[in-house]
C-alpha cells in the first residue's frame, strides 16, 4: 500500500507539474501562468505582460492587472484577466483611486486582497511581476509569501531601464525590493541587453540576486495585421505621398508633442511634404483630446485616431515616426526599421531620457529633448529623415521573447524535478 500511495503522489505531482513519467523537462504549454501588472499610468506594463503572455502559450494564463483599458486589447488563447480597481499617481509614492471616491488605503487593500486571492484559486506554476518587485506600494507581499510556499516559481520582469540609479537605489532600499530579489524571487528577466544598460550593476544588485539575472534583450513586436497599401487608402494618403505618424504613448501627457507636430506641418505650408496621422492614446485628458482634435480639423492633412490595438501596423504603413520614449514604442520602432524621432518624458521620471539617450548614441533614433520641442525643430528632423532611406542604419537583435520563455522553461523543469523528487 505504502509504494501505491507513493505511486499516486508522484503521479499527482506529474499532473500539476506537467513532468513526463519518463522524467523529461515539461512543456510550458502544461504550466499554469499568473501575471501581475500594477498599472498605474499609462499603457507599457499591460502591452509588454501581453506580449509575454502572447509568446509563451501556456495551458491557462491569467493576468491581473490595474489598466482601466485591458478590455480593448486582444488576449492570446487560454487567457483571462481580473481587473483591478485602478489608481493614479499624484505625486511621487502617492496615488488614489482614478475612479472610485474611497480613500486610497481601502483600495490598496481591496486590490491586495484580489491579488492574493486569484493566487490561491489559481495555484500557478509561475508567477510574472512586471517591473514593481514589491506591488504598488506593497500590495504584492502576502501573494508572494504566500507562493513562496506553495513552491510557485516567482519572476520579475525588468524594462531595459527601469530609472535612473539613485531614485531606484533610494526607493528598493526604502521598500525592501532587494530583499525580495535575494529571498524570494528564482529569476529576474531583464528586457534589454546589459551593453546597453547593466541594471545588475547600476542598480547595485548583491551577487545573490545577479547571478539569477538573465539580459534576455527587447521584445519583437508582432508583425502587422494590415497591409501598409489598406490602411493609407483608408486614410486617404495619396500614393507617393510620404506618412509621418505621431505616437503620444498613452496618452496621459502627449498633448506638447502632438500640438508641436501639428505646429510643425502650419510652418510647412502649402509646400508640405507630408500627410500626418496623429496617435493621441486611450489615456489622454478630454480636454487635450478635444483641442487636439481641433487643432487636426484645420488641416487636410492630418489625422487624428484616439486608439489602436495595432500599432505595428500603423507603424509599418509610416514613413517616419514621431514618438515619445516608452519602452513598447521603442521597440515597436526597432522591429520595423523605421527611421524616428524620439522625444522623451523626462518627468516624474527620466527613464524614456535614458533610454533614448542610450539608443540614441548606437544611431538607432533620433532624440529631441522636450526643452527644444517647437514647430520650427520638429519640422527640420522630420524632412531630415524624410531624406533618409529606411533601413539603412544599425539593427538592433529583438530576440527578448523567445529567450524569455527559455528562461522560464528552464525554471519550470527545475520546479518539476524538485516536487517529483520530495
């Protein structure tokens, strides 16, 4: 009876494991997946979990998250999400509710409770965190205790830059982030490469927590859905004529950029050379949004579209880019080749100045600092590269997705190993 009853546990552990019998490594496609994105400005930590979630195919995914938008967003098979009651940052380390009128601490609790609650219906085999090792503002902790325990293998996903070294320093010492590193997470996934920006060094990484450090490399961005020919003739761009598109992100605070682009193409005149197509983002005061789309109405020439969940193939059908510095249009710009002009937020945070500075230096882009962004400026870069090739310049490797899911399948067979053999 004792070697039956051993038999079945260790059947049972192969079952939620998704360990062959035979002992080789699972498939991934076996693993049970949790993501959490806290999402708390803007659209980047939603996309890049959805690109995650897209390219890793497992049996179930869920993803839990704070964006007031992931309901416009397609989410691969076998994937659902729990939304989040949604916050807004006022200032730095303080945010309140976006929607509901209850003090910030009762939604910080609510969200927490959902957190950890979706883990214990779940048991995942693996648990994503996106960029905030903590949560906001904790919220995270008792889930990742609590997983710990049940021997989930924990992973927090990091952007190329996640700010400059002394505020991050100041803010994972204040809220016990490198702890986490060393005690509970198994794998820290670097979306970038370390020539590039060693966050591992900047950051101050202990050696426990950089030798479980993979610089997996930028995310490929999916390939567009819609031919270029279909979507100019449905904006009405006459064949010959060159597109620029604008991207302003999310939203929030594009309204400077798209109001010098629309300045830009006034000075041109009647000796334009280009159509324009104003991206404006889901996330963008009504105010802002309604001047914008004023501004645009004077002019034949430009577009204005609040939303899209088909970037790429906007950016596909454009001859040049105007775009802010987040890390997902940055890399929506590397996997299409095309030639950019990046103007980056450079407050609350200097993470999009950091970056573009960086890539800037490799010539990948073009970088315009929001101090000098006026019509005159704008318009010059944009006949300058208007006047270059696409394509002709540096290329970046994107490989980030796949050699993240390697990661994590190596993670997984370990975790399978080590239940079969308990």
């Amino acid at each position: 009876m004792a070697g039956r009853y051993r038999l079945e546990l260790m059947e049972q552990a192969v079952a939620e494991t998704g360990l062959s019998r035979n002992g080789r490594a699972p498939d991934r496609r076996a693993a049970g997946v949790m993501f959490y994105s806290h999402d708390s400005y803007g659209l980047g930590h939603l996309r890049r979990t959805l690109a995650l979630a897209h390219s890793l195919d497992a049996r179930s995914q869920l993803i839990v998250t704070g964006s007031p938008l992931a309901h416009r967003f397609q989410f691969p098979p076998r994937t659902d999400y729990i939304k989040l009651p949604s916050v807004v940052k006022q200032a730095a380390g303080r945010y309140e509710s976006r929607y509901l009128g209850v003090p910030f601490k009762k939604v910080r609790a609510l969200r927490r409770d959902l957190v950890l609650s979706a883990a214990r219906h779940m048991q995942p085999d693996v648990l994503i965190v996106d960029n905030v090792p903590a949560g906001l503002t904790g919220e995270l902790l008792p889930t990742l205790r609590y997983l710990k325990r049940q021997s989930c293998r924990l992973v927090l996903g990091l952007r190329d830059v996640v700010d400059e070294a002394d505020w991050v320093k100041e803010t994972w010492e204040g809220d016990g982030s490198y702890e986490l590193l060393d005690e509970l997470y198994d794998l820290i996934l670097v979306y970038g490469r370390q020539d590039v920006y060693d966050v591992a060094g900047e950051y101050g990484f202990s050696p426990e927590a950089a030798a479980k450090t993979r610089f997996v490399g930028y995310l490929r961005r999916d390939p567009p859905s819609r031919p270029a020919d279909a979507l100019r003739r449905e904006l009405r761009v006459a064949n010959g004529d060159p597109l620029v598109l604008v991207m302003a992100g999310g939203g929030g605070d594009g309204y400077n950029l798209l109001r010098a682009v629309v300045d830009a193409i006034r000075l041109g005149g009647d000796g334009r050379r280009f159509e324009c197509l104003l991206l404006g983002g889901p996330l963008m005061p009504a105010d802002h949004r309604r001047s914008v789309r004023e501004l645009a109405a004077t002019t034949d020439s430009i577009h204005y579209v609040d939303f899209v969940d088909d970037v790429a193939s906007y950016v596909a059908a454009a001859d040049v880019v105007v775009s802010m510095g987040g890390y997902n249009s940055i890399c929506e710009l590397l996997s299409a080749g095309k030639n950019a002009l990046v103007v980056p937020r450079v407050t609350p945070r200097r993470e999009q100045l950091i970056r573009a500075e960086l890539l800037s230096e490799r010539g990948l882009l073009r970088l315009l600092h929001p101090d000098r962004l006026e019509g005159r400026r704008v318009l010059d870069e944009i006949e300058r590269l208007l006047d270059e090739p696409n394509g002709h310049g540096p290329r970046m490797p994107l490989d980030g997705l796949q050699a993240a899911a390697a990661a994590i399948d190596e993670l997984l067979a370990g975790r399978a190993a080590a239940v079969v053999g308990a």
